[in-house]
C-alpha cells in the first residue's frame, strides 16, 4: 500500500444535501441567478490547468458529491446500490502529506512545485487549497533558503545539484511535523546551520529527516535515511488509537475522512468480541488495530517489511494484545491458513488502485470467510473484484457507500460488506441508515465517554 502513496501525485452529508458550497475563504461560490446566464469564472487556483491535479476545484462542493455519487452508481449498477457519498464539512487544506519538487526555470530561479500532469516539468506552487497550508509554508520557508546557504536544486537532466525533493507530514490530532529533506548525495555542506536556521523560522517543526536518493528515478524516495533532528518520526491519533508514522510509512492524507471511513467498515464487519479478523494489506497496521478493540483476535499481513515493523511498534504503543502481524502476500498467507485447517471470521480489505488479484480472493473463498469488507479507492477494480467475488458465492449485503477522502478531485473510496452466501442468515446487514444519524451517534457516544 506504501507503493501507491509513496511516490504519487464528512458535516455529514447524504451525496451533498444540505451541503455548503464554499470557498476557501468561507464565502459562497456564486451559483449564478436563475434565468442569467452564469458568467465563466476566474479559477480558485492560478495553476490548474497546468497542475490537472483538482479536477473539479472550481465545481461547488455538493455537485462534486452528486458526481461522485452518480459514477459510482454507474460503475456499480447490476452490483450492488449506492447509499451515499460522505462529503467533509471544509473541503480545503485537507491532505497532510505535502510533496513538492525542486528546480529551476528558465531564469535560473528557484522554484518548487509539483510535475505538470504526465511530464517532468515542475509548475511553480506557492500555496495549494487542497494541501495543509503550514506544509506550504515550511517549504516556502526553504525554497527561500537555498541561495543563501548555496544549496543547488537537482537537474534530472545533468544528475548535478543536491535538493531534489521536500516532504512534509503533519499530525492533524497531535500537531507534529515531520520534514523531509530528499537529497542526491549524503553530502550536505553547511547541513547543521541549514537546520538550525529550518527551526529558528519554524520551531513547530518535531523532526528532520535526510532520505538520500541518488537514482535516476521517478521514485521521490530513496533507501537510506539519517535523522538531522528529532526522533525521525511523529506520531498521531486516529479513531482513538496512536500511530507512529516515518518518512516512508503508508498514512491515509484525509484523517477526517479516515475516521469516518474505518469507523464505518467495522461498524459494517459487526464484531462482537469473538471474531478473528483478517487485515489483509495491512500497511502500518491503522485498521487492524483499530479493530482489534472489538474482535476476538487480529491478523495483519502486510509484504512491505518496513511498513510491518511500523506495525508492531504501533501495537506496541497502544498496548494491543490480541493482533499479530505478518510480512507475507496475504493471498499466500490465507492458502496457508487454509490448508493449516485455520480460518478467519472476516477479512477486511484495502487494496492499492489495481485492487485485488484472483488469487488473493480465491484464498478468501478456501478459508471459508463468513464475510468480507472491501475498503476501495478505484471503483472499477472493486466492480470487477465483486463480480469475481459473487462468482465465488458471495454477495454483497446492503449498499456501497462512498467517502469523499479527495475534495476538488475525480476521485472517491468505496466500502462494502460481502457475505459469504453460505454463511446463516442472520450476519445479512442492511445499510440503509442515515448518515447524518449514524454520525450524530458517534458524537454523542465520544462525549458520553
């Protein structure tokens, strides 16, 4: 799951009723007046058209959600309805993970931004409505910098210069910052002044951390690490647990919508206490240990090595016994289980955009799992997925729902509940429930505790 992330470039909502339509600054996007036709507006963002990366920013917020809404019901008709897509209440300056990239342009000037959609040519960003505005400001902070510590930008072209990348993590619970200094070389001259100056300007940052990265890659991250300040990590809260979070580790950009999201997939799973579950691609652990509060025990499997060291120590923090994590294929892993006689109640999935494999899911179907939640964020493949699936025997129960984790963009996740059509009929769920009251409930029950 680290793959997708690593390297890439709600108030509730019944798919966007009652919704707002605001911009950034909290004023009403003009709709136009009926009968008048709507005058053609000057885009929110200066650069995106070149960017490509918010497709809908200058489309209201509740029409974004209706959209969503409609292709996924497209994507998913003759499969399964759906209930609803999440929408956020500020649908702006929401990831915390922030990338940009360092170059030069035609002037010789420093710049940083991020790749226009399919090249390598870096369009100049100094502040993005959809990323966290203190993240842009560390960078521009260090954009600034450069000249005066005779700091070079990388040059793809020649493999001369120094700085090639900047990452930025925040913590949305906790406030930490983490800043991530992508280097071609180890060899960074005046290094300790460079960090000292970082943190006069910014002492809200918790740590700094040099990734080297030498390749001639499209990866923004590299094999080696040395910590220049801090832990090297920060840690954050989510859906009640705390996690440990590095420079490389899989953590979903929206924690709003994240909760939200997780929430619901174990509200769907209906544990009760005795169940074994199945995190299958499990990354640095977020949904299995969130779980393992109502299930009897907990398996995470994960094939990145260091994604399921972040794990343990994560199951660690929060003083979880009853999980236990794997570095293996988790379709492997499942056939082993299998053949071992060992089973799992259910199994909660959340593949990368290709989404799963059909060995990964017959193994799902030799394990006898009574149910499965399937956590998507590519609609396409999770229709295909269940078709596969129901040709296995089983079905979906209920309807999908949709979380609106990026605003201003194409894309939407997806979570249902598959139930294994030979499993009682008793573990049928009917997702119908209002979103505003299922949220509602949740409010009342984190006061009440």
């Amino acid at each position: 799951m680290e793959k997708r992330e690593a390297n890439e470039r709600i108030k509730r909502t019944d798919a966007g009723k009652n919704k707002k339509d605001v911009r950034p600054d909290g004023k009403k996007k003009d709709a136009g007046r009926a009968g008048v036709p709507e005058r053609k507006q000057k885009s929110l963002c200066p650069v995106s058209k070149k960017c490509g990366g918010c497709q809908l920013l200058d489309m209201p917020y509740s029409q974004q959600l209706t959209l969503k809404k409609k292709q996924l019901e497209e994507t998913l008709k003759g499969i399964c309805k759906v209930q609803t897509v999440i929408g956020m209440e500020q649908p702006f300056h929401y990831r915390n993970k922030v990338h940009a990239v360092f170059d030069r342009d035609r002037r010789g000037n420093i710049i940083s931004g991020i790749y226009q959609e399919n090249t390598h040519i870096v369009v100049p960003v100094e502040k993005c409505l959809i990323e966290d505005e203190k993240a842009d400001e560390i960078i521009g902070t260090i954009r600034g910098m450069l000249k005066s510590f005779k700091i070079r930008t990388y040059d793809e072209d020649t493999g001369y210069g120094l700085l090639r990348h900047v990452l930025i993590r925040k913590g949305f619970q906790s406030g930490e910052i983490m800043v991530v200094l992508v280097t071609a070389s180890p060899v960074f001259p005046s290094k300790n002044n460079f960090i000292k100056a970082l943190r006069e300007k910014h002492p809200e940052i918790t740590t700094i951390v040099q990734n080297i990265n030498g390749r001639g890659t499209s990866m923004v991250l590299g094999d080696r690490e040395q910590v220049l300040y801090g832990k090297g990590y920060i840690t954050d809260q989510l859906c009640g647990c705390t996690f440990r979070i590095s420079s490389k580790s899989f953590y979903q950009v929206n924690p709003v919508q994240t909760e939200k999201l997780y929430n619901l997939a174990i509200e769907l799973a209906g544990l009760t206490g005795k169940e074994t579950v199945l995190d299958a691609y499990c990354g640095i652990g977020t949904i299995g240990i969130i779980a393992s509060r109502k299930a009897g025990q907990v398996i995470g499997v994960e094939l990145n090595q260091d994604a399921v060291r972040d794990a343990v120590n994560n199951a660690k923090l929060n003083q979880i016994s009853n999980i236990r994590f794997y570095c293996n294929d988790a379709g492997r892993f499942m056939v082993n289980m299998a053949e071992r006689g060992d089973r799992a109640d259910v199994v909660i999935m959340d593949p990368p955009r290709s989404g799963s494999t059909e060995e990964f899911m017959d193994s799902i179907k030799k394990m006898g799992a009574d149910k499965l939640v399937y956590i998507s964020c590519n609609p396409e493949t999770l229709a295909r997925d269940l078709r596969y699936m129901k040709k296995l025997g089983y079905r979906v129960d209920g309807n999908a729902v949709g979380v609106d984790m990026f605003a201003e963009t194409y894309h939407v996740e997806t979570v249902c509940l598959l139930s294994n059509r030979k499993s009682k009929p008793d573990t049928h769920v009917d997702l119908t429930l209002d979103m505003e009251d299922y949220y509602r409930i949740k409010d009342q029950e984190k006061t009440v505790k």
